[in-house]
C-alpha cells in the first residue's frame, strides 16, 4: 500500500467510525463510489468493529487487522516523500529556516532548521503536522505531544523550545535537536560491555520515571525513539502517541482504541495495549522490558518467524518470552531486520521489527553467564502479561537494575509453576500494581461531582475534590497493600501541594477545615506514623500533625458539643505525642497523650457505648501506657504501675467494643492486639508466667486472621506474636524452642519485605528477626548461623537508619541491634568485635539520653550496655576502666529500684553491676602482691557486694536468663556460688593470719 493510498484509506476510516453503525454501509457507498477496491478495504478494518464488546474493548479478529493497519503504516512512514517535503524547505517559520527533512511518521514530519535572526544562530528540529492529517483528532493530538513536552524538562528528554501555527494553519513545535543514533545501534558500534549497557538503559528508565512522576506515558518506547548521543547521553523522543493522565490538564477527550493502535509500534507494545485495554505506566513498564531484552540479547523476546501481524500479536498476548540467557546465545547464528535509520533525528520513528543490540563477535555466548540469575529475572518481571505482576513502576525496575550492578539482592524473583497455574485467578486479583492503577485513575478523575459547593471558583472546587479523592480514596485503598510504599509517596507529594493551596483559602469554613484537618493526618501517617507502613519521615510528619491539631482545636474551640470535633482534638494529640516519643520529647508526648485521654474520656461519657468514640478511647490509653513504660519501644518513663492501669483500662475498652460489635473481625483483632500489649507490660514488669498466655492468645487469633487475608497489617501483628513468645521462651532458656520460634517470624518478615521492599517497617521487622535469630542460635553455640543472622540485621539497620537519621526509636532499635551483635560475638570469644559493638550501642543510648533527660528507658539501656562493655574489660583484667563502668551504670539503674514498684530492668542492671563489682575485688584480692590486710579487705567487700546483688536478685519477680529488655545478665545461681567462693576464701585467709 503506498502512503498516497493509505492516506485514502485512513481518511474514509476515521469518518466512518465517527457514524454509527446502522448508517456506515450508505456512508461508505457515497464515499467510495468510484474505488470499489477503497470500500473493500476499509470495510475489512470496520469488520473488527464487531470485536468491540460493551466496554470498548477490541476483539482478536479486530486487532489483527487494525495491527495489519500499523505494520502498513510503518512500511511506510520511515520513508521521506520528497516531493512532498520540498515545500518547506527553504522556508521560515519565524526566526527558524528549514533546511532539511529529517524524519517523517504517521503523524508529523521533522525538519532541520537552524534560528538565524538577529539575536543568534542556533540548529534545532522543527516537527510540523503533516499535510492532510489536519482532522480535530490528529490536531489535538498534535497539540498534545506539544504541551507533555513543554511540561517535561528532564536531560535525557528531547526539550521543547517553542510552538505555534504558521500562517497558512499548520501546527508545529520547535525542539533541541539530537545528534545521535538509536540505543540498539550505539551499542553495537560500540561493542558495550553488560555494565555499560545497563547503566545506559538507567539513563532512559530516569526520563520514563520523569515523565510518570507528571502523570504522562510515554506508550511507544522503542530503540528508534531513544537516542545516545556522542558524549553517551540518551535522549528519549516522540511523544506523539503519549497519555496525559490528568485529561483536564491536556483538554483532551478520550481517544477511540483503534486510533492510538493505528499509531503504535506492535513489536514493542504491552499486552494490554494491542487489546485496546486501560493504559497506564505498567505499559511502558514492559517496553522498556523488551529494549533491555533487545539490548542484552541481541533478539526479540517473541519467538516469532514471520512479522504477520496476527502472528505478532498472538506473541504479544499469549507467548511466555524465553529467558534472556538463552535467547543471547542464538544471537550469533540468528540475524535480525535492520531497516536503516539516520543518526541525525527528532522524528515520529517507524515500525521497525525488534533491532539488533548489537553483541557480536561471540559475545552473546560470553553474556550468557551473567545474565543467568538476577537479570533473566529482572527481564522476565518487566515482561509479564499481566500489568499487575510486572514492576509497580519504573522506578522500582531501575532499583533493581542498580542493585544487581551493586551485587545486591533484587526484588524481582523466579516465577513458579504453581503461580502459572492460578495465571487467571491471579490476572484478578487486587495488588500492589493495581493499587496504584487505581490511583492514578482516581487521579484523573476530576469530574467527580463536588461534595461542598459552597465556594464558587471553579479552580477551588476542583483543588478541593482532588485532595479529597486523593487522601481519602486513594490512600484507604492502598495503605494496607504489600509494595504500596512508593504510591505512597506519590500521593504524599502531590497532596501537600494540593492541601496547602486548600488551607490559604479556607477560613470561614467549617466543613472544608474539617477535611482538611482529616487531610494533614493522613499524609502525616503516610510519611511518619510508628505503628504502620511509613516513609520514615518523622519530621514531616510532625509537622503535617501539627498542621491537623492546630485546626481541629480552633474547630473545637467554636463547636464545643460536636463530637468529632473532639474526637479530632483527641486523635491529633495522640498522634502528635507519637511522633514526639521519637523526637526525644518523652516530657511533651505525654502532655499530648493525656491531653488525648481526658478529651476522649469526656466524649465517652457523653455517649456512652458509641463505638467511634471507644475506639479513639482505646488508642488514647495505649499511646499513654506506651509513654509511661513502653511496648519495647525505647523512649518511655519506666513506669511500670501507670502504664499496667492504662493497658488494663485499654483491654476493657476492647471488651466493650467487642460486646457492641460481637460479629465485627476488626473488633475481634484489635481484642487481641490489646490482649498482646497487656502481656508486653506483665513481661516488661516481670510477670513472665502471666504474660505467656496473652501472647498465645493473640497468636492464635492472628494465625486464623491471616489464613483468610495475608494482608501487611496482619502479617505484621502475627510477626510481633511470634518475636514476644520467643522472648519468653529466652528468658525461660528454652533455647531451641526459641529458635524454632525466630524461623516462624522470620517467614513472616521476609513475605512482608518481599512485598514492600520500600517500607521502613518492614525492614525493621526483618532486623528485628534476624537479631533474635543470632541472639537464639548463638546460645545453641550455632556460630556460623548466628554471625550471618547479625550482619543482616546490622545491614539492615543501617540501611533504615539512614533514612531517618534523628528518629529516636530507629536509633534505639540500631543499639538493641548492636548490643545483640556484640552478645553473640562475646559468646564466640571474640572480646575484640564485642566490645566494639558495644561501645558503639553505648554511644547511641547515651546521644538519645543526653537529647532528652526524661527518657528513663535509655537511661537504663545505657546502665546495662555499660554492665555489658565492663565485662570485656574484666576480661582483659582493666580493673581501673572496668570498675568505672559498672560504678557508673549502678548510679544510672539504682534510684529506679527504690519505689514502690520497681523498675524490672533497673533490678537487673543493679544486680550485674554489683556481682560485677564483687569480681573486681576476688581478682584484686587473689593478686599475692597484696598485703594480707589488702586481701583481707577485697575478699570483704567482694562478699558484702555479692550479698548486694543476690538481695537486689530476690526483688525481681521471675528470674530468667536475660532481662524483659533483653539484656544478658549474672544468674543468682552464680552469684550465689561465687559468695561461697569468697566467703570460703576470706575463711581462709583468716585462718592462715590466726595461725601466723
């Protein structure tokens, strides 16, 4: 078909399909009265608009004609009609003179022009609409591909620097131009090495993410559409069939589906973009799949001998691509389609069959080896059929890619027979990809009718239903998502523009500050809420709260009686004490929590068995109790008495509302959650015996939770269950039992990190499980186990550490971590790296204790690291340094055992540090340098100090190996021993004294 006849053609379709269908046979037959040839023809492609069902979706039969249309499109479109280019050569279109014709498609041609004006001289690409494709559809996609530029200003992205409409009516734009050749041809002639070409194809995934970030797909990513420049720079091109997400932004309609396939390159297509289904940035998701596939093989990942589109298509669709390690061995016996391409372009690109990558000389064969593993994986996501499995972004592609050039561990990991067996199940099932689909669809869903038509400018309303969809909408439906993190962040980047415009314009009304209000906590739990998937970022998180508080006071000030003004009161100031726990302001935290707590005890009264009520009830006395004496957290009071009262008032609070909601399974496991934080206070109290039940109880109901929905949430809560049971099984030293227990929790962290390899809490569980684990295989004297088991949870503490680098409990979290590392190395004997690592956990806990002097659990945490760090001293026989290390972790923990109810660790440190001490004077006296009398006084004061420990020992309820903080600790089995041995010896010296 030539180009002058496939204009016929497309000019005829595109006014039928704008008929309905009981009125195109006489169309057609005044359309085509004189080319029976035309009428057949367009009557062949109208065929598949049977294929069409309800929805709009494109039959198989249409879409192997509509691809029989673009493969004859493309035969065409990379040839320059040069009779048809002479007009505009030599003519200006401003201050630009056209040259040369560059590049021809479809759409538009491109011209070299250079600006020789007065002002200065400068080569540029000047696109034009080309002649006759002047119908409204064509234009305003012109116009369209002008505007995305102009909103793109990214270094590996052609940019635009003017447009227009010249004097006889024809749009154009003016762009950089691009000396350069296509991605594929640059690294053939250039023989790159694997490395190279990854990081060159990082180059592209970086505009691709650009562009996504402004809510644009690009929807026809091939190697002919991405240049690399001299200098090794790529630029990626041709916007022309791309997708404005928000359509308000583009004022565009909706394109028919047979229009964008007419236009796209097949080869290189989604599955769901050659169906005619919903596009989205899943698409050039796997576009990009098929260029790396290109770039590291040399092949097409479609195993396809012919280019038929039928053939084409069916591969698309259906066929599973062979893994890339060994498609790259064929590349040496299979040659590839070149058609030819100039190095010199800003041009609609062609259809061309899957170019050559370029890997000769054998070295396919050498790639093979390397592309075994982690990049045949990394491939093979991008390429998978459904949108919902591949990676959730571009970003998370390239993450990948970097990370297997780093060496390290990839999120991408092998398919399963199993799970290609469910495909269909799985093709409908809701997930992290989806859940960002819908967000993104939400987001340009700007027509949804306004709740509050209060103000009349149309650019408020729309503000306000954006920040409404997006806050509320989208983040419920995402937050308790596996590898919703990065949508997350999306949502917390473009809301605050959108609350912060919002919240100039907001006085005088009610309503609007309310969901505002509402707004600002939940982009506050989005960057930084503890007790849930966040970004770690406790700072902006306090600031979203305060924006939130300080609204819903002014609200509750004005409206005294409305309850949820109240509850809002209630549930900013408990949200704020949280983050202010992590911000060292333990004093502050507690001044907001309480706040919470009579505000909401108030609001109970007044409605009595309201559930809304009770549950922010609940949440008050939890975060109150958290303050007072922890839920292993570190910052808190240490008191233990005020916190028992509250998680008792807590429990009674989950009781009621199960009463209220007997059949309610979110009733049901905030029961159990309460029911497990009841156990962590008896634990931390040392009430080993009573608080096991608790734990069992609550591990049960989580265990049948989560065989129905693995969600994070759940998965979480069960995780915690598991660490709290080993936790006694320690302390009772059951050791293997313990471990059994480590493994259990460890399944559960790994699921949650392989599903959110972003979140921060996810990667503290995982730490949090592997320290257990060293803890619990290094007292089964597994070595090898229990070192490999701490340096991941070390490596993983760090990596989240970083992101946070002031949070409080990040920081409290790393010493634990240490204080562990340090344990199982002194186990090993290696007094060298455990006291490193306990010098460096010292230091942590005393910056935190330093930064807020009424955080009593760091003080403690320093007393007992201190206990630790004069051990290894003791060992290398530094009496002097030794002594002051335990003196000073004594004056740290002693005035905590002196109340009424004394604190369980502060018992624990107090009784190391005196044993401790007591050594100090047996090896000071069994030195014969000594006189009698020094020997006689060092026995004396060994005795009176062990006596000391073992007293202090009777005040702790349940004596176990380790303390409730997890701190190893003298057993009064030895201490009691050891006061024999003294006593025994100082006998001794008595009687040698008596009988010289």
């Amino acid at each position: 078909m030539t180009p002058e006849r496939w204009r016929q053609v497309k000019g005829v379709l595109e006014s039928a399909l704008e008929v309905s269908p009981e009125e195109r046979a006489g169309f057609l037959v005044g359309a085509c009265q004189d080319d029976p040839a035309l009428h057949q023809e367009v009557q062949s492609l109208l065929a598949g608009d049977n294929g069409l069902d309800s929805g709009g979706t494109l039959g198989t039969e249409f879409l192997a004609k509509a691809g029989n249309a673009v493969s004859l499109a493309g035969s065409f479109s990379a040839e320059i009609d040069d009779e048809e280019a002479k007009p505009w050569i030599g003519r200006w279109i401003g201050p630009y003179r056209i040259i040369e014709q560059i590049g021809a498609g479809g759409m538009g041609e491109v011209y070299r022009a250079v600006r020789d004006d007065e002002q200065y001289r400068k080569e540029v690409a000047i696109k034009l609409l080309r002649a006759g494709q002047d119908s409204a559809l064509f234009v305003s996609r012109f116009r369209n591909e002008r505007q995305i530029l102009a909103s793109l200003d990214h270094p590996n992205i052609a940019g635009l620097l003017d447009g227009g409409t010249t004097e006889d009516g024809t749009a154009y734009f003016v762009m950089e131009l691009i000396v350069g050749e296509p991605i594929d041809q640059y690294c053939e002639r250039h023989k790159l090495s694997l490395p190279d070409r990854l990081n060159l194809f990082l180059q592209v995934c970086s505009a691709v993410q650009y562009a996504h970030q402004r809510l644009i797909i690009h929807r026809d990513i091939k190697p002919g559409n991405i240049l690399v420049t001299s200098e090794g720079v790529t630029k990626l091109l041709d916007f022309g069939i791309a997708k404005l997400l928000d359509t308000n932004l583009q004022g565009m309609h909706a394109e028919t589906t047979l229009t964008v396939f007419r236009i796209l390159t097949p080869a290189y297509a989604s599955p769901e973009q050659v169906k005619g289904e919903t596009i989205t940035t899943a698409s050039d998701v796997y576009s990009l799949g098929v260029v790396l596939y290109e770039l590291l093989t040399g092949n097409s990942p479609y195993p396809v001998s012919s280019h038929l589109p039928h053939d084409l298509v069916r591969a698309v669709c259906e066929i599973e691509s062979e893994r890339p390690s060994t498609a790259s061995k064929r590349h040496s016996t299979q040659s590839k389609h070149h058609v030819g391409r100039k190095s010199v372009s800003n041009r609609d690109r062609d259809n061309d069959q899957a170019q050559g990558s370029g890997l000769n000389d054998g070295a396919p064969h050498n790639f093979s080896k390397r592309l075994r593993g982690d990049l045949d994986n990394i491939v093979l996501m991008a390429l998978r059929k459904e949108p919902q499995r591949r990676y959730a972004s571009v970003e998370q592609f390239a993450a990948d890619i970097r990370r297997h050039l780093e060496h390290l561990p990839v999120s991408a990991r092998k398919d399963t027979v199993r799970y290609r067996t469910s495909k269909f199940a799985a093709r409908h099932r809701a997930g992290v990809v989806a859940a960002i689909l819908v967000a993104v669809a939400l987001l340009a869903g700007l027509a949804i009718t306004i709740r509050q038509a209060r103000i009349a400018q149309r650019r408020f309303n729309d503000v306000r239903s954006l920040a409404n969809s997006l806050i509320f909408d989208i983040h419920d439906s995402i937050q308790d998502l596996p590898g919703a993190t990065p949508a997350r962040k999306l949502i917390v980047e473009k809301a605050l523009q959108y609350l912060d415009n919002l919240a100039r314009e907001s006085s005088g009304d009610a309503s609007l500050q309310r969901e505002l209000a509402a707004a600002y906590k939940r982009i506050g739990d989005v960057q930084g809420y503890p007790y849930s998937a966040n970004l770690g970022d406790a700072a902006g998180a306090r600031k979203s709260y305060e924006k939130a508080l300080a609204i819903r006071r002014n609200l509750f000030a004005a409206h005294p009686k409305e309850m949820d003004d109240a509850l809002g009161v209630a549930e900013s100031s408990r949200l704020l004490a949280d983050i202010l726990l992590e911000s060292s302001d333990t004093r502050s935290a507690l001044e907001n929590a309480q706040r919470a707590v009579e505000i909401a005890e108030q609001t109970d009264r007044a409605s009595p068995d309201n559930v809304k009520v009770l549950r922010e009830l609940l949440r008050d006395y939890e975060a109150e109790a958290d303050i007072f004496a922890g839920n292993f957290n570190l910052s808190n009071l240490g008191n233990y008495s005020a916190a028992l009262s509250l998680r008792h008032k807590a429990l009674e609070t989950d009781q009621r509302i199960v009463a209220l909601q007997p059949g309610d399974l979110a009733a049901r496991r905030s029961l159990a959650v309460s029911g497990a934080r009841m156990g962590d206070q008896l634990f931390l109290d040392g009430q080993t015996r009573e608080a096991l039940p608790f734990y069992l109880s609550a591990q049960q109901v989580f265990e049948e939770l989560a065989k129905g929905s693995e969600t994070t949430r759940t998965l979480e809560y069960l995780d915690q269950t598991y660490q709290r049971v080993e936790a006694v099984e320690t302390t009772n030293g059951d050791f293997r039992q313990a471990v059994a227990s480590c493994y259990r929790a460890l399944e559960i962290s790994k699921k949650l990190i392989a599903a959110d390899p972003r979140s921060s809490k996810a990667r503290l569980i995982l730490a949090s499980d592997y320290s257990n684990l060293a803890d619990a295989t290094s007292r089964i004297d597994a070595k090898e186990e229990s070192v490999s088991a701490i340096n991941k949870a070390v490596s993983l503490i760090n990596e989240v550490v970083k992101l946070d680098p002031k949070n409080t409990e990040f920081l409290g979290i790393k010493a634990a971590v240490y204080v562990e590392a340090g344990d199982v190395f002194r186990r090993r004997g290696d007094v060298s790296k455990s006291s490193f690592y306990y010098q460096e956990a010292l230091s942590l806990a005393a910056k935190i204790e330093s930064d807020d002097p009424n955080n009593v659990d760091a003080r403690l945490r320093v007393a007992a690291i201190r206990n630790r760090l004069g051990e290894m001293l003791l060992r290398q026989r530094d009496f002097k340094v030794a002594s002051e290390m335990f003196n000073h972790a004594l004056e740290l923990a002693k005035p905590e055992t002196t109340s009424v109810h004394p604190n369980e660790q502060a018992l624990y440190s107090t009784a190391d540090s005196y044993a401790d001490l007591a050594e100090i004077d047996a090896a000071s006296a069994a030195d014969a340098r000594s006189t009698a009398k020094e020997r006689t006084a060092h026995w004396m004061r060994a005795v009176a100090l062990a006596e000391q420990s073992l007293k202090t020992w009777s005040q702790i309820k349940e004596p176990g190996v380790e303390s409730p903080e997890g701190f190893d600790c003298i057993r009064p089995s030895v201490v009691a021993q050891r006061l024999a041995n003294y006593k025994t010896a100082l006998a001794a010296l008595s009687r040698a004294a008596t009988a010289s």
